[in-house]
C-alpha cells in the first residue's frame, strides 16, 4: 500500500506511543471523536428528558404531547424522548440541527424511524449501510453494550483503511472454434488440470476438447468410452467437473456420468447411470446434468426431483459400468435441460441451477440419512438469479448476466450462504461488457471465459495507488458554456438512429447514475446526461474496483438535459491528481493513468451535486437497474425512437423512485397487515416455499428487485404490454398517461421479470389484480398526489404534443391526461393521512401552519374556494360591528411569505347597521382554515355553527359561500351582499364539502 498520513491531525497521539502506526493513531483519534460526540448526544437527551418532565412544558395538541426547542415543536413519546417527523424534504437537517447545535458539519445527520442517524462525513465508512455511525432510537434499542437509546458503532470504522493494490485484468488471449477444429462453438463447461484446459463441445456427438494452456494446442479429446457392450459415444455434454485428479463428464442424452483417471493418460475409472446408456433400471440416470465429489461421496443431478448419492469406495476400477446408487438429496421439480453446478464448500454442498437458485445440503447429515433409508433435504433454498459459480480455494467467483464477483468463501458460509458485498466486481474484460458466459474458471489468478464466440484467457495483474491522507488540492470547476461547440452532442433526439438507440454500448445508463461517467481510453472522459432536465453543480466520481474508496473526477457547473460531454482527462487535472470525495485525502493516479493498462472498465461511477435538489433526488435512487433500449422483435413490437426512449427514462426514474421511498418500504414490509393478504410466488397462494410469502421472503425479493440486472424497455402495440427477464414494453397510451396516475400495466410487465427473472400470472409479480400490480398502482398514485415524484409534469418530454405526432405509433388521447378527483382515496392515501399531522374539520391559522408546510396530499385536504377555475383555500373569521360579530366566509390570501388574510373579495360585501356596503377581511393570521381531513366523520357534511350544511356557488361573474336552507338552497345571511347589489339564493350549481 502506499499510503501517506495527515500528521498535523494525529502528532500528539503519535507521541504518546512511539510505537503506534500513522493508521492506528487516526483510528484512535475518530474512536475519540465519536465518543465525544456520542456523550453530548446523550447528555443533550437527558436535559430534554428532564425538561418534558415538567408538565408545564409539554404541549398537548391533537391528544399529542411536544415539547418547544429554540422555537421549533417536537413530539415525545411517554417516556419523554424526543421524537422526528420524517424531514421534508428527506435529507433536510434542520430539525436535528435545531436540536443539536453543537453538531458541526463534519456530521451527516440523516433521519430513521423517528430519530436520527450521525455519520462522520470525514472519517470511516461514509458510505451508509457500512456501519461506522451513530443512532438515536426513540423507542430505544439494544447494542454490544446492553439497552440504550443512543448506539455507538465504531468497530466496523476504517479510517483511510482500504485496500489500495488495485486489480485488473490483462487483455486476453483468445480460442477460437477454428483452434478447436470445429465450425461453432457449442460450449457448455470449461475446467482446468494442471496446465490442461479441458472444454466441452455440446453437440451430437459431444466431446471434450483437452488443451494446453500455455501453447493452446490440442493435445487429446475424450469422445466416449468403451464398454462390454461396444463403444459409448457422447450424446450431448452439459458439465464436467475436476476433483482429486479425476474428470467427471456428466452427459444429458447418453444419460451417465463418467469417471476419469487424469493421473492414469486419462482412463476410465467407473461409468455412473444403468450400465446401458440409457435411463432404464433401478439404477439408472435420467439427463445426467452435473456432479460434485468429495472424499467419500459423489452426488449427481439429473431430471428427476432428488439427487442421486454414491459412495466413492464402490467407484472402482473393478467395477467399471456398474456402480449401485447409495440413496439420494431432495431437489426441486422435474426438468430435463436445467443448467446445474455443484460445488462443496467445506461440509456443504451448494447445487446451483441458473437462474433459479441454489440449493445448500449439510454433508455432515449425509451418512445418517443413508443409513436411515430417508433422502436428505436441503438445508437452505435462495433464490437468486446465478449463472456460473466457480471455487477457487476459499474464493467464490460468480457470475451474473451482467457482472462477476468475487467472494470469501468463509464469508459466504458465516452470512447463511447469502452473497454480500463482493471483494471485487468486474463488468467487462477485453473492453466487452460481461453477458451471456458459458461458463468460468478462475485459478492462479488467471480467468478463463467462454462464450459462444470464443474463449478469452486473462491475467489477473496489480496496480499500486498513492492515496495521500488529510490533503487536498484545488479543482476548477468546469464552464459547460466555455466548452468548445465540438465537445458536445445531444444524446436519444427524435430521429436518433434506431441501431444507436438499441446499442447498450452506446445508448444505456444504469437508473441510479443518470449522470454517466465513461473512460473512453486513457485520456478522453465522456459524461452523458440521461436526466430529462438540466442539472447544476455536478460532480463526477469514480472507484477504482477493488478499492473502495471515491474520488472526485471534477465538477461541471451544469450539464443540459441529454448533453454528451467529450472533455480530455486533462481538463479535470492535468497531473492526475484528483480529491477523495469525501474530501479527506488526495488520490495521485499518474502512475496508472500514464501506463499502458487499459484502464476504461476499471471503474465505477455515480455523481453528487452540493447544491441541486433535483440532482440529490436522483443520485439517491436505490436500484441499480441498467435501462437498455430493445429492438424490433415481431409483430407485436415497435421500432424505438429517441421520444419513446426518453419516456422511458422518465417512466423508470420515476419508478425507482417509488420502490426507493421510505413509503413503498414499509408498506412491502408490512404488506399482509396493510393490503389484507400476502404475496404469493411461483408455487402459488399456498403455505409452501414459492407459496406465501414469508419474512425472509419480503426481505429477499426487495432486495434481488433493487438488483434486477437491467430493464430492456421496448413498445408494444397490442392493447397493454409485454413483458419476460428479457424484454418489457407498454404501449403508446402508457408514456403519457403514467403522469396521471396509469401504473397498472408499467408494474405488470415490470413484475414478468421482477428481479431477472420471468415470472408469470400465477404469481403476484404479475397478476392483475393481485401483488405487484395493484401495489404500485396505489404507490405510485399516492406520490403523484404526494407531489414528490421526480418528473410531475408531462411537458418536460412533452410526449403528448402535437409537435411530436410524427413519432407516435398511436394518436393521443387527451381524456387520459387527467388526474382522480382530489376527493378520490385509494387506500394506500387513507393509510398514510394516519400518520400525518394535518389538523381535523377547522383550526386556526398559527405560525407554525402554513400550506407549504404540507405535503401535497394533505394540501389536497384544504377546502377549496372555486373561484372560476383559481379555487384559492376556504377560510373563514369573526367580523366585528358596532352591533356585535359574525361569522363570515371567504378564500385565502397571502399578504407576503409568512402573513395571510381570509377576505371574501371584491365580488363579495357586507352591510353594516348603519347600510353602507364595505368589502371586508380578517386580520391578518387571524383567521380558521377548513380541514376535511376528519376519518371519524368520512362521508358527512361539513356544517355551519347553525348546522347547516355549507355550500359553495361558482356562476359566471360571480363567487361565493354559503349555507344550505331549508329549500335546498345555497344562499348566505341578509347581509351579505354579491356585487349587483342583491343578496344571492341559488337552487342548482351550488356544491358541497364533504370530509373525507
């Protein structure tokens, strides 16, 4: 590692012990600086708590009791802590702030059910989820140290700890068919022996083609095996495995599994499966698919629902086509070409099916089943969308179809064979996104890869990195205007070419960074805009694989919607020096940039902005889908085009927007106390696995959703959509109506491939009317009225436009370009009004109300005025005479930021006793507001002090609000007065509040 320290933070602590490391001594001065702060956190706690104490100080209002800080209200619980309303926008600090002011802003203060979550944005693991932080915990919780309200966690902190040998692959070598003497690549598996690189060809015949590796010469093939009953060709290969020196060939069609000395010039030692080649008899295999081995067992998959088991001491020599089956290990259902891996992991055997899962069997349990005559049941099933599993010693290299990790073997097992954070993630090799590996093998740092074009042999090679702790240098921010005409190009225009568009090379950006940073080589980055609108002050970062930290490439003080940026490496730092982005030290990458490593799949990026709200929302977007552009693929679908195309980045913004909120969260987790029933997967609504949903369920299909692989969006015409793992499309209607509140179908393609993989209308990732789909239907209908949705309004694309009308595959429907009723609830908007605050029937105006204070689901409670389609708020005051008061009615109006007045306006005047006419208005802030947010009379009239039922007109020229009489009439006391001067009675036309 070469690393350099900060001494000026950590001289006095290095003094104390001569012996200490830079390291240690920064890690002791975080311990101490969060021990700190974790004590006045608490100390300030305990005031408040004695402060609530007092009755005098709390107050009651709603039937909740708050106690006032420096002027702002909390709630506190019954046992007098301080309680947060979630912020407003989320990442708002002022409440903490308010509360905590000794807090600097070297702290993030983030908040959690209720209370609040401190990270040091300068130390440790700044990263949430990685530990390393504080928690205040209203309710209280329970940590290493025992009950407590305020959890310290500093074990997990690594202070400018992390790995700084960056790894990346060397360009590869490459094995072509015509290397292997045939005309296409039929490849299912590929292992190594020594230098041998054995490689199957999975045809009719099938063999295995044995290389070397450091020549990439054919030096023998294995085509069959000789029996008493005459020579056994292959009929189709699907895997082969390598253990202690013995090959085991396990093939579909000649159903066996055979056995080989590679010690003994490749001879066969047994032949698993009947003994005739075929799946007749007791002991015969039917689709042979895989095996595994250890000492004492060998396990073999084939068609059936079991695993077959047998011992390796009656796989002999002497015993050379017939080896009599030991017993068996449950498996899932019957399939004849499933892809399987098998895999022992000390004393477990993992059975891994492409994309459905894997299997975890406990190898200690497997003589006592034997013995018992029982088949041994899986000590785990996951269900996660695998592709290739590779061992390499205690390393887990895995594959998905659109990455492959690495991962500690030991790790895998202590965390319930669940993959956590990889050691290392690589997404490309030879400049090639990684998709669609036939298999893997990775062993003294070198990968072997197969497609079906070739397969790629590359070095695992080491790059150091100089971080340089507690320093930084000055970065320019960039000019988007300074930049010269040619270092910009506008990306997805209308008639951008279609084999552009469906390009993921060209034309795709993962949902959770719109903001794309590429290295196109050594020298030259490319920054693409995939948000619809124009961001400001961002930032583009970027980590190294393997080490894990940021940096800060440079910032941009704005980038246009769907701008291409081409800049050279040198205008963001011309020594190739760049910021943690953190800003706690100095990343000095002369030495890789100048090499001749090509370096432009090392990297991941994200973006961050310090001062653009809408960019914040977007870089905190949770899921990591990769949204791909689809071609035409039959009748059913239509060419994409670039308006089509940025819809869809809309619609799935706005979607990962909803699954990213705290709302969506607690609804999943909470989904059978709220929607009345349970989510079901693939075996249906029963109580099974793939039944009803269990905790862990929820828990695993949240997070594999986040992780889909990616979303290839396309566009139908067909009456609603499509959708697979593979593809999803809706149809024209959809990319504009989605604004108003038209998710059913979005969600319903959406959940064909939910989390990569297919799923279908038995399910509830994909039923009607079950699941999934009613779900974000209700959830994205309560954010839209929310009013917190990235893209509310349907003329940033202007999809529906005239102007566009030539790239519509249909015409536009403009009667779907309409929002619910402000009166209409769906459930979900009737759940989450009971946690609002919003007051009930009418209040007074205070100070602390005002309606930008609300969301806009609770301004939607707020009695409206119509007044000619404006509908300001409905208010009324006590008007004082010299004969007394009177309640009268009108509409809001703000006399400047914080003051309003209720006034009926100048249609509307009142007749004093002495008859003179005057146009009048309260106060101002004194005044009631009318809520008809009130569940307990949901449905009934608001009424008058008199009872009566109160009524609104709105006529041409005229306004006003009234009562009901006992004529069914909407008209208001004598005197008032509407500007022809009569008194005004209406019998029609007239309308209602109801609370809702």
């Amino acid at each position: 590692m070469k690393i350099k320290y900060l001494p000026a933070v950590i001289a006095s602590l290095l003094s104390v012990n001569a012996y200490a490391t830079t390291n240690d001594a920064e890690q002791s001065y975080f311990k101490s600086t969060s021990e700190t702060m974790h004590q006045s956190i608490v100390n300030k706690i305990d005031e408040l708590r004695i402060y609530a104490s007092d009755a005098n100080n709390v107050i009651v209002e709603n039937g909740k009791r708050k106690i006032e800080v420096n002027g702002q209200k909390y709630y506190i619980t019954d046992d007098n802590y301080i309680f947060f309303d979630l912020p407003k926008p989320f990442l708002d600090e002022t409440a903490f702030r308010n509360v905590f002011d000794f807090i600097d802003n070297d702290w993030e203060l983030t908040w959690y059910d209720g209370g609040m979550v401190v990270v040091n944005k300068r130390f440790g693991n700044y990263d949430y989820g990685n530990g390393c932080l504080m928690e205040y915990f209203p309710d209280g919780t329970v940590d290493a140290n025992g009950p407590t309200h305020v959890a310290l966690e500093t074990t997990s902190c690594k202070v400018n700890d992390f790995e700084t040998t960056q790894q990346y692959f060397s360009n590869g070598t490459f094995i072509t068919a015509e290397q292997l003497g045939v005309d296409n690549l039929a490849i299912t598996a590929v292992e190594r022996y020594q230098d041998r690189l054995f490689v199957t060809q999975d045809t009719n015949p099938a063999f295995i083609t044995i290389l070397d590796i450091n020549t990439k010469e054919i030096i023998g093939r294995i085509e069959g095996i000789d029996t008493p009953r005459g020579y056994q060709a292959y009929n189709r290969i699907n895997e082969i495995s390598i253990t202690d020196g013995r090959l085991y060939v396990s093939s579909l069609s000649s159903n066996r599994v055979d056995i080989f000395d590679l010690e003994n010039n490749n001879e066969l030692i047994v032949s698993l499966g009947s003994g005739t080649g075929s799946w007749s008899g007791v002991n015969g295999l039917i689709h042979a698919q895989a095996s595994a081995a250890t000492n004492d067992y060998v396990f073999v998959t084939d068609a059936q629902t079991r695993i077959s088991v047998y011992r390796q001491k009656d796989l002999t020599p002497d015993n050379p086509n017939f080896a009599k089956r030991a017993g068996f290990l449950t498996f899932e259902g019957k399939y004849s070409n499933r892809k399987v891996q098998m895999h022992t992991i000390g004393d477990h055997l993992i059975v891994s099916t492409a994309d459905r899962g894997y299997f975890i069997y406990d190898l200690t349990k497997v003589e006592q089943a034997l013995i018992d005559g029982v088949d041994l049941a899986a000590e785990k099933v996951v269900s996660l969308n695998v592709q290739k599993i590779d061992l390499d010693n205690n390393t887990l290299v895995v594959t998905f179809n659109n990455r492959i990790e690495w991962h500690d073997a030991e790790t895998f097992v202590q965390n319930g064979f669940e993959f956590g954070e990889p050691q290392k993630t690589i997404k490309a090799l030879d400049g090639k996104a990684i998709s669609n590996l036939k298999d893997i093998h990775f062993s003294n740092n070198e990968m072997v890869t197969a497609t079906s074009e070739r397969i790629s042999i590359n070095h695992l090679l080491n790059n150091e990195i100089t971080f340089i702790s507690g320093d930084t240098i000055e970065q320019d921010t960039i000019k988007f205007d300074q930049l010269m005409p040619t270092s910009v190009t506008q990306v997805l225009g209308n008639d951008e070419a279609h084999e552009v568009l469906t390009n993921r090379e060209l034309r795709s950006v993962n949902i959770n960074s719109l903001v794309q940073t590429k290295l196109l080589d050594n020298n030259t980055v490319q920054i693409t805009n995939y948000a619809a609108k124009e961001l400001r002050d961002i930032s583009s970062e970027l980590k190294l694989n393997g080490v894990n930290k940021w940096f800060t490439l440079g910032t941009i003080d704005r980038i246009p919607a769907y701008a291409q940026i081409v800049l050279p490496l040198s205008a963001f730092s011309s020594n190739y020096q760049f910021n943690s982005a953190n800003h706690d030290g100095v990343f000095d990458l002369a030495d890789l940039f100048t090499s001749d490593i090509e370096i432009k799949d090392l990297f991941e990026h994200r973006f961050s902005s310090s001062s653009d709200e809408f960019a914040q929302k977007l870089s905190r977007l949770k899921p990591t889908w990769e949204i791909r552009f689809a071609g035409t693929a039959d009748h059913k679908w239509r060419d994409m085009n670039g308006l089509y195309a940025r819809e869809w980045l809309i619609i799935m913004t706005n979607f990962a927007h909803l699954v990213s909120s705290d709302e969506f969260k607690h609804v999943w987790f909470n989904f059978e106390d709220i929607m009345d029933y349970n989510m079901h997967a693939y075996a249906g609504p029963v109580d099974q696995p793939g039944g009803y949903f269990t905790a862990e369920d929820y828990e695993y299909y949240y997070n594999s959703m986040l992780k889909r692989p990616y979303v290839n969006a396309g566009i139908t015409a067909m009456g609603g959509g499509l959708g697979s793992a593979g593809i999803m499309g809706v149809d024209t209607w959809m990319f504009y109506s989605h604004y108003y509140g038209q998710w059913g179908i979005i969600a319903h393609e959406f959940g064909h491939g939910f989390d990569g993989k297919s799923y279908g209308h038995n399910t509830s990732f994909a039923n009607g009317g079950n699941g999934w789909q009613p779900l974000m239907t209700v959830v994205a209908n309560y954010h839209i009225r929310k009013g917190d949705m990235p893209y509310m309004d349907d003329n940033i694309n202007g999809f529906y436009k005239e102007e566009n009308s030539a790239y519509h595959y249909a015409g536009i429907s403009h009667g779907k370009r309409k929002h619910r009723s402000e009166s209409h609830m769906y459930p979900l908007d009737e759940y989450f009004m009971t946690f609002s605050d919003m007051p009930q029937g009418w209040f007074a105006h205070s100070e602390q109300f005002t309606p930008k204070a609300l969301n806009n689901q609770e301004r939607m409670m707020l009695a409206k005025m119509p007044i000619h389609g404006d509908d300001p708020y409905l208010c009324r005051f006590e008007y004082t005479t010299e004969t007394g008061s009177t309640t009268l009615h009108g509409y809001v109006e703000a006399v400047d930021d914080t003051q309003y007045r209720c006034t009926g306006g100048e249609e509307i005047s009142y007749r004093l006793p002495n008859g003179d006419k005057v146009n009048v208005a309260s106060s101002v802030n004194e005044f009631e507001w009318l809520s008809l947010y009130s569940p307990e009379q949901k449905g009934e009239q608001v009424v008058t002090d008199n009872g009566q039922a109160l009524c609104a007109i709105n006529k041409t020229d005229f306004y006003g609000i009234g009562f009901v009489n006992s004529g069914s009439q909407c008209t208001q006391q004598p005197e008032v007065f509407w500007s022809n001067g009569n008194q005004w009675k209406f019998s029609n036309g007239w309308i209602d509040y109801k609370y809702r």
